[in-house]
C-alpha cells in the first residue's frame, strides 16, 4: 500500500511495568488542526461515522452516543505535518466485533480508502487517514481473558481475516451504517516520538503508566490497569524530529481524563517534580512530553 507500516505490525517484547495511574484512566477526546472544516466535517461524518454534536466558526466538535471524541479547529491552508513529531493516529474502540464488520461493510460499499488491516491479538484493526493526513484507527477488542498477562509476548501484527470479520453479518451487502455505536469510545493515541528513552520517562515514570510492550528503540505501549496499551509511541517516521511549527495540519493536543481531582493532583504533584511544568488553561493544566505533544489532563 505504500505507507510505512505501523510499529504495531512489530513482535512487542519486554515485561510490563505497574503502573501509578488509576485502573480507571483514559483518553479523551483528541483536537485536531484541519485545514478545511467543510471538508473535514464531511469525512469525519460521512466516511468515519461520528456525529456532529456542536459547531462555533471555526471549531466543530464530533462523537459517538453524546461523547466528543474529535474536536476540529481550522487554520485555512495548512499543511500536513510529515516529518515531524505528532499524532500518528488516534484509535476509535467500538464495543463488539460486529460493529467492527459493519464498519468494514460501510467502507467497501461507500469507497473509504484504508491503508491498512490487522489482527494484533489483542484487537482487529482498521486503519485510515483524513484529508489532512491524520491517522484514524477503528478497532474492537478481544475479551480481556484472551490477552490479559500476554501483551509484552503476543501483541504483534497478522494479517486480518476478512471474511470471518464480515461473517459476522448476514448480508455485508445491505448492512447499514449511518453512525458508530453509541458506546465508541476513544481507545487509546498513537503518537510520533523524536526517541523511545525519553517517551518512558515521561509516560511511565512521570504520568505513571504501565509499560505494556516495548520495540526495542522503536516503539512502545502504555497501559493504565493492565489494558493492552492507552498511548502507543513510535519513531518510525520521526526519529530526532521536532514538534511541527504553526501553519501545520496536526495534533493540537489529546486528552487524558482521570477518575477525580485528587488523582489528577497526584499526577500533577510528580509531573512537576520531575520538571515538567504544567501549562494552565480553561480547559485544565496541559502537559508537553519531550517531543513537544501536547497532554490535556482532564476529570471525568
């Protein structure tokens, strides 16, 4: 197909690491800088299925079953930003298999170019990218049993079965598609990475994530509560890279959304002794990593 694969598509070796993080944590919403909101909002709506749940100028806000999932903001003529640190893709968790198949039905049906499907083990996979290169993964995952203990040894990269996938429907042919389920929710974030020592220094000992998996100086897999990663990292294109400079279609900033404040405190009380200075805005302290992607610490 062209594009580099994904380090998911890699063995995963290396022992997890408890983690500090409540069980309970997880991504949030993830905002994105488009370069045509018309454009975007019909792909988004259209191609991936969100819903459109409010629009101001140039922000729009999407989701699934009332949930923002994907904000938009536009900044006219931007480009999108190869080369540098980022988002490599934020990942859509749709709850059974057969919301996955009906997904899959919609896209062949309605020509959504994908650039890639996997069977990782943990999860089925489909991978693709908006207009302004932003990489979007749709998945469903195994029960826990199947994998939990397992994902440093096993989290790897098949090739996935199609035709067991869309099995699961009677007819792939009319099955419709107008929305994603109610209970999408944002699975986890892939980033861009300028190295891997940095990246598990900030994500496993400051924020206090479970190292999950690891490749080598490729790529690595945080997990809260032992789920297979929440935040993936990876220097595949990016090795060395900065952050993008403005005038780039790219990560504004993910989400990271805790049980409560005092669990949020806590991570701010480690994150600031280990130097990392939290930026205060309305919406709620906003941490940088060491390749510049930016963090939103939220509450439920």
């Amino acid at each position: 197909m062209g594009a580099p694969r994904d380090p998911e598509e890699l063995g995963a070796t290396s022992a997890p690491v408890a983690a500090e993080l409540p069980a309970s944590t997880a991504p949030g919403a993830v905002h994105l800088i488009v370069s045509d909101l018309q454009r975007s909002l019909a792909y988004y709506r259209q191609a991936v299925g969100l819903e459109l749940l409010g629009q101001d100028g140039g922000h729009a806000s999407l989701g699934a079953g009332g949930r923002e999932l994907v904000a938009l903001i536009e900044e006219p003529g931007a480009s999108p930003a190869t080369g540098f640190t980022g988002l490599y893709h934020f990942a859509l968790l749709v709850p059974q298999r057969p919301d996955l198949a009906t997904w899959l039905a919609h896209a062949a049906r309605d020509r959504v170019p994908l650039v890639g499907l996997a069977d990782h083990f943990v999860s089925e996979a489909l991978y693709l990218s908006d207009p302004d290169g932003h990489g979007i993964e749709i998945y469903w995952d195994r029960p826990r049993e199947a994998w939990e203990g397992q994902v440093a040894e096993r989290m790897t990269t098949l090739p996935l079965d199609v035709d067991s996938l869309l099995g699961e429907l009677d007819d792939p042919r009319s099955a419709t598609f107008d929305v994603l389920p109610g209970g999408t929710v944002m699975g986890h974030i892939h980033l861009k990475v300028a190295d891997i020592p940095g990246t598990l220094a900030f994500y496993r000992d400051a924020l206090g994530f479970g190292l999950m998996a690891r490749l080598g100086s490729q790529a690595a897999f945080f997990g809260a509560g032992g789920y297979h990663h929440h935040v993936g990292a990876n220097t595949w294109e990016s090795r060395g890279a900065q952050s993008p400079p403005p005038g780039n279609a790219a990560l504004d900033h993910a989400t990271l959304v805790l049980p409560d404040d005092t669990a949020r405190d806590s991570v701010l009380e480690r994150l600031e002794r280990l130097g990392h200075l939290p930026q205060e805005t309305a919406a709620g302290p906003i941490v940088r990593d060491p390749s510049g992607n930016a963090l939103l610490l939220a509450v439920r």
